[in-house]
C-alpha cells in the first residue's frame, strides 16, 4: 500500500490529475462512511419503530 502511495506522490501531475486522484479519494471515503453507516443503521432501529409522537420533542 506504501509503495502504491509513494508511485502516485512521486509522479508529476498537472492540476487536472492531481483533482482527479484527490475526488477518487474524496468519493472513496464519503463511500466507504456511508457504508459503514448503513450497516451500523441496526442500532438505531429500536428507536425508530417506536412511532410518531410517542416520545418527547427533540430526543
């Protein structure tokens, strides 16, 4: 993985690939965080299935 990351920083890149490698990592990250969220939704799902109105304003 190191190596991969000292071949991509020893390049030279003009500005148009260096926003291109950085949105990659960018659209990398906000994936893989909704991912995690999504598979870590189960925890909430008791206070979701509680109902409308059933408990207090803002909790």
């Amino acid at each position: 993985m190191q190596t991969k990351i000292a071949s991509i920083m020893s390049q030279k890149m003009d500005r148009t690939k260096f926003l291109q490698y950085a949105g990659g990592v960018a659209l990398t990250v906000i994936g893989l965080r909704g991912l995690i969220a999504s598979l870590s939704e189960n925890n909430n799902a008791a206070h979701r299935t509680r109902g409308y109105g059933t408990t207090r304003y803002g909790s």
